[in-house]
C-alpha cells in the first residue's frame, strides 16, 4: 500500500485509482457537475489562468503554511468540505476522512447527508469537527440535529445556503443513483467489478443516511429516502431563518453558498463569523461565475467585516495560494479529498492533503514567501487575476 501510496504524485492519480475501484454511480456522483457542467469547469480553468510571480534568490527557510480559521490552528488553510454520501465512496468514509483530517491538523466538515451519523464521528476521533446543516421543512428535525451537533461538542455550524433546490447532474438521473445501489442487472455487473468495495461494504452497519432515517419523521428505510430529500429540503429558507439557527446554535457559524457581494453583505448582518464563497463545486446553477471571479467583488464588499474563505475548484496546493493571494482567509476541499478516499481510504484522504500541502509549501518558497499569513497579490502577476469593478 505505501508503495501505491507513493506512486499517488497527485490528485489527479488518485481520481483515476478512484474510478477504477467503487461502483459507477458514486464515483460520478462525485466527478460530476450540474446541466452543461460550464461552471464546474470554469472553476478550474479560472484557476489556471491566474500566473505566479517567481523570484528568486531570496532565503527559503522556515516556512510555515500555518494560520487560524474562525480563530481554530490549522496546519494549512485548507477545511475538508461536507460532503453527502461520503460513506459510500468507501465503508465508513466520513469517519476515515474526519480522522486524516485530524491526524493531518485540519478541520473536517460533516454532512447533514453523511452515512456516518454524527454521533458516529464524535466517538471516533477526539478533535471537534464541524457540521452542516441542510434545512429541511421539518424544522423539529433542524432543530434536532442542530442538538445533536451540540452534544457531540462541534466546534462550528456550517449553513449550506444554495441547495434548496437541486441543480439536475444528468448521470445521477441516468444512472438511477440511490443508496445503497438498487439490485438492477446493471447495477450487479458492475458491482461484479468492485470487489473490494463490496467486501468493505459487508463489514460495516453503515450503509445508509446515519443522520436522517430513524430520526426524522417517518424516515425508517434509505427507499423513501431520496423522495423525502426532494420533499424535505426547506425552499422557503430565508434570512429571516438564520437568527433563529444562530440563537439556538450559539456558536461559530458559517454560511456556505456566497457567490454574490451582496449577499456576502447579508451575511455579515445577519452575524455569521465565516462566509465559503462556494458554487458547490459547479453542482447547482450552470453558468455561475467561478468562485475565484466571484471573490474580489465579495472581498471588496466586506473587506474585513468577516472571515472570506472560498472552495470549488481548488485541486492543487498551487489553488490554495492563488486563493490566499486574492484575499481568501482560508478554502475547502470536496472531490480532492474524495478521490484520495475512494481510491485509498484513511490514507487516500491523508495522501491528499499531504499533495496539496507540498504543492503549497514549494510554490510559496519560488514566490519569495516563506509564511502564508504574509501572502497576498504580489506574488500574482498582474493583468492575469480578476479584480473588483
Ligand atoms: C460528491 C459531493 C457531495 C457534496 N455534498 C455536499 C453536502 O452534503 N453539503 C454541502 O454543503 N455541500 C456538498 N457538496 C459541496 C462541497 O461542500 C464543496 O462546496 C465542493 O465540493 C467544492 O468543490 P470541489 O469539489 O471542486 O472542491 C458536495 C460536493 C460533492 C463533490
């Protein structure tokens, strides 16, 4: 395994091993984005557009990527994402993936459509994690698991803001994806091929929504249950909801979802400590800008009223800087840490942080930094990053 480990040079490796090892609907769930997929890669290509100022001859040494997010020591200004589903990428997926990231020294993020349920992840590690909240209409159910965030000594509440309605992923729908997969001949021929994932699969009592069925009104079986994600999630979620999430929180809380400086403007009323400049990793509205254009309008609307971190797109440490240069405070990860843990579990997600914090550390050494709390548009080449109008 460490071999293979070593061969992984960089995310890209591990989405390939990925692709080979886990049935076709989730590794598309993941590698997927919404309608023309248009905003999925513009996120990436807007990224590569962004050229590095090289210098050299300056002294290297003793370089840190260090900082603080909404106050938390973070080994990298890097966040594990929440993402849904995650424990079908790989048998106890987000109880593996919470546990590298707290090996490593970075936050992890669970979903509220995780299969590990939370009280899963708080007697598997001892680092307090963060949790996402989906609002659903059922608002006892929201208030419920915002309880039980609390109980499990959570140090954050993350609010994803843009999906209340869903973005269509064309081969979600083609490929019937449902968990666990339905038993269809289609299905079966490739699970044929996946016997690893399988075996994984039959060892473990977590093949369904950990956080939802036997806990929300009439959930008791994963059938119903993705009718009563398309039914449940709450399309009335307004701004007017956040005062009474944050009251019955209490805690750090951070808005997820921001593409538009003035609902960053909102956000900062409405009391959040962080925004994500996010467009769900182009898996809601096409056509969207990408996060990095969005984020020098957003930052110069809130300057430093708030903390102003970004994902989508990010899959290289080389991002990472691109996006600390531009102003982001910090970033997360979604499909970088779910191909590592697709392909290699616990590992995978530790090898693809170990690739994104290597790519950072040198590519900030040939800019001329040596600490990432000291980088900004300097080591950018001007005329190649967007700006605010
Ligand atoms: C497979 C997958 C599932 C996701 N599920 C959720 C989720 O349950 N809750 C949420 O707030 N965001 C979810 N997201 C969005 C991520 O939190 C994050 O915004 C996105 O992955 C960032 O883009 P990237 O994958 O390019 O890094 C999901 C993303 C992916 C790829």
């Amino acid at each position: 395994m460490q071999n293979q480990l070593t061969k992984m040079t960089c995310i890209k490796d591990l989405r390939q091993v990925a692709k080979r090892k886990i049935p076709k609907m989730f590794y598309d769930y993941v590698d997927t984005g919404s309608w023309t997929e248009s905003t999925y890669h513009a996120n990436s290509t807007d990224f590569q557009a962004i050229k590095l100022r090289q210098r050299v001859l300056t002294d290297m040494t003793g370089r840190t990527l260090a900082t603080t997010m909404i106050g938390q020591q973070v080994k990298m200004p890097v966040a594990l994402a929440p993402t849904g589903l995650t424990g079908m990428l790989h048998a106890d997926g987000e109880i593996l993936a919470a546990r590298a990231a707290e090996k490593f020294g970075v936050p992890y993020t669970l979903s509220t459509m995780s299969i590990c349920s939370i009280e899963d992840i708080a007697e598997n590690t001892s680092a307090p994690f963060w949790f996402q909240l989906y609002v659903m209409r059922d608002r006892d159910f929201m208030r419920a698991l915002i309880r039980r965030a609390q109980a499990a000594n959570c140090s954050a509440l993350v609010v994803t803001a843009d999906l209340q309605v869903l973005g269509q992923r064309h081969r979600d729908i083609k490929n019937g994806l449902s968990v666990p997969p339905k038993p269809t001949l289609r299905n079966w021929l490739n699970l044929a091929t996946k016997l690893e994932w399988c075996l994984a699969m039959l060892n473990t009592r977590r093949r369904t929504f950990g956080n939802i069925v036997g806990q929300a009104n009439g959930v008791t079986d994963t059938t119903s249950i993705s009718s009563w994600t398309a039914e449940q999630f709450d399309p009335r979620l307004s701004w007017n909801d956040i005062a009474e999430i944050k009251e019955l929180w209490g805690g750090k809380l951070i808005i997820k979802g921001i593409l538009d400086a003035e609902d960053a403007e909102l956000a900062v009323k409405a009391g959040a400590d962080a925004i994500v400049v996010s467009n769900h990793g182009g898996r809601q509205l096409d056509s969207a800008p990408s996060t990095i254009r969005a984020l020098p309008h957003i930052l110069s609307a809130v300057g430093n009223g708030i903390e102003v971190w970004l994902d989508s797109g990010i899959y290289t440490g080389q991002d990472v800087l691109k996006a600390i240069a531009l102003g982001a405070k910090g970033t997360m990860i979604g499909r970088a840490f779910l191909y590592g843990l697709a392909a290699y579990g616990e590992d995978g997600v530790k090898r693809a942080l170990d690739i994104i914090y290597n790519e950072m550390d040198i590519s900030m050494a040939f800019t001329g930094k040596t600490d990432i709390k000291t980088v900004n548009k300097d080591i950018l080449i001007p005329g190649t990053y967007p700006l605010a109008n």
